[in-house]
C-alpha cells in the first residue's frame, strides 16, 4: 500500500468513528432531554410561562431543531466523502479543506448542509396537523410580526452579492474556466433565498387553533426563534456559496488583458492597472471576508435555537428588542 493510499485509509476511518460518534452522542441527547432549570430560564427570557404544557412543548421544538440540525451536518460530511470519488479533479488531493470541485470541501459541505437541516427543521414544523373540524384563531401575523426589517433584508442582500459576483465573472474579459459552476452557484443562492422567504412567511401564518395562554406563549416564542434562525440560516448558506463563487471567479486565465482607468482627452492613466493578479487577489480576499461572515451567521442562527448558559439571555433580547 502506499503513502497516499494510507493517508486515505486513515482519513476514511477516521471520519467514520467520528460519524459513529456523533450518532451515538445524538442518540444520548434524545433520551437524556434538555436540562430543566436551562429550559425554564430560557422560556422566563421570552416570557413563557413554566408550565409543563409549555415547557414540553419548548423542549421538543429545541430537541427536534437540534436533531436536524446535527443529522444534516453529517450527511454533509458523509456526501462530500462520497462525491470525492464521483468528481474527481485532474491533480492535487480529492477530499479535505481547500480542494475543489465545491461537493469535495468537506468544510463547505458540512457547514452547507448544517444551514439545510436548520431550513428542513422549520419547514418539518409546518406540516399540517389537524384533521377535521377545529377552533381556529382569528389572528392575522405577518413576517414582520416576528422579524424586523433588518433581518427581512439579509438574506435578500446576500443573494445580491452572489448574483453580483456571477454577473462579474461575465463582464470580465477573461472570465473564471468554472463559469457554468459559478452561474450554477448563483442559481442555487437565488433557490435558498425563495425557500428562506416562503418558509419565514410559513412560519409567521402557520395555522394554531384556540390555545390557552401558556402555549400560546411558548408557540410565539418559537415562532420567533425561527424566523430568526430561518434568516441567519438562510443568509448565511448563501454567504457560503457566494465565498465559493468569489474563489472560482479569482482563478483567472493568465493570458487576461490588464485593465487601465483613463481620464481626460489625452487618456492619461489614473492610478494603477488591474492586472489579472490584482483582480485574482481582490476576489480571493473577498472569498475570505464572506466565508468568515457565513461562519459568524451560522453561530447567530445557532445561538437562536440553542439555549445555553452565557448566550441564552443575549438570544432572547435581540429577539424581543
């Protein structure tokens, strides 16, 4: 066997005892639940009153959220594995941290697919439930009933930024040889963006029938929760994806033309030529301004639907300021 295949042996096995680790760990947190005096605390910041009704109810949404969440994040890991020997690249390594194409980043597809399970956990709880005649309330609520304008516009400012870079990678005169897996990306952001609206808009007018006021304060809580979650979610998967778009857009031909900025009748030049190193520099730190953006909204969305001790007041304030 040599080096490179051992290598691969180890990685392999070891993301695979990492996988039965998380499920086993997963599988321990189903059974144990939330701790109780964290639970009652979260609901007192949003104004829950600790009923048991209400304090199951909250419990579940949490755990249910948390499960999605975790599962989704291992089968991006577990897809990006399998993906590597599908798409293989002509050189270099198949599967890590900084490889391409995209389904080979097992970092990108972890992270990714930790943004799906926080969509899919929310779309999950707007299925319907009720069968035959109800009580229904006559309340109408609204997407800014839960959100203020300011996380209504993040993901759709996001989306921009990504159709921005596909629409620069077409106007350069040499553009990026990925450009059908840029415009490809583009697309999928403009995807996340139309589920994210229509899941926050499920949210704020899922059906609830006539309640008493316990539940019906632990259900405002949790609707609030994700729309908050949906939208830091939302935003930062297509943050992701345009970080990746930045870095294909930086791999230009070298043969491109340098540009120069003129001024005036007798064209004299203003400032510095864009070289095709310096536009490939200028993505490329572009790429890393968003990646780290779309870790800090993964950490928000995660800190809105994860109660723990230091971050649970914050969470609740930002919400309800």
């Amino acid at each position: 066997m040599s080096e490179s295949e051992l290598i691969g042996s180890l990685v392999l096995g070891g993301v695979i005892a990492l996988l039965l680790v998380g499920v086993v760990r997963l599988q321990m947190k189903r059974r144990a639940g939330f701790d109780t005096p964290l639970l009652r605390a979260f609901c007192a910041d949003f104004g829950v009153p600790p009923t048991d009704p209400a304090l199951r109810l909250m419990g579940r949404y949490l755990q249910r959220s948390d499960r999605f969440r975790q599962a989704w994040t291992w089968i991006g890991i577990a897809a990006s594995l399998g993906l590597s020997f599908v798409w293989r690249p002509p050189s270099g390594p198949t599967w890590g941290l900084i490889v391409f194409p995209p389904t080979s980043n097992v970092f990108l597809m972890a992270l990714g697919f930790w943004f799906v399970g926080l969509v899919r956990s929310e779309m999950y709880n707007l299925r319907p439930r009720f069968n035959g005649p109800r009580l229904a309330s006559l309340e109408v609520r609204g997407v800014r009933h839960y959100l203020p304008r300011r996380m209504v516009v993040l993901p759709r400012v996001t989306a921009v930024l990504a159709l921005g870079l596909v629409v620069s990678n077409e106007v350069l005169p040499r553009p990026s040889p990925h450009r059908n897996v840029v415009i490809a990306l583009g697309v999928l952001a403009c995807v996340t963006l139309l589920v994210t609206e229509a899941c926050q808009i499920g949210i704020a007018q899922r059906a609830r029938p006539a309640v008493s006021s316990d539940i019906r304060a632990a259900d405002e809580a949790i609707r609030r929760m994700a729309s908050w979650s949906i939208s830091y979610g939302g935003a930062g998967l297509i943050t992701l994806l345009a970080a990746f778009e930045a870095i294909l857009v930086s791999v230009a031909p070298l043969q491109a033309p340098a540009f120069q900025f003129h001024s005036g009748s007798d064209q004299s030049t203003l400032g510095v030529a864009v070289t095709p190193y310096f536009a490939r520099s200028l993505f490329l730190a572009l790429s890393f301004v968003l990646f780290f953006w779309a870790v800090g909204l993964a950490l928000q969305a995660r800190r809105m639907v994860q109660p723990d001790q230091r971050t649970r007041g914050r969470a609740a304030a930002a919400m309800l300021r």
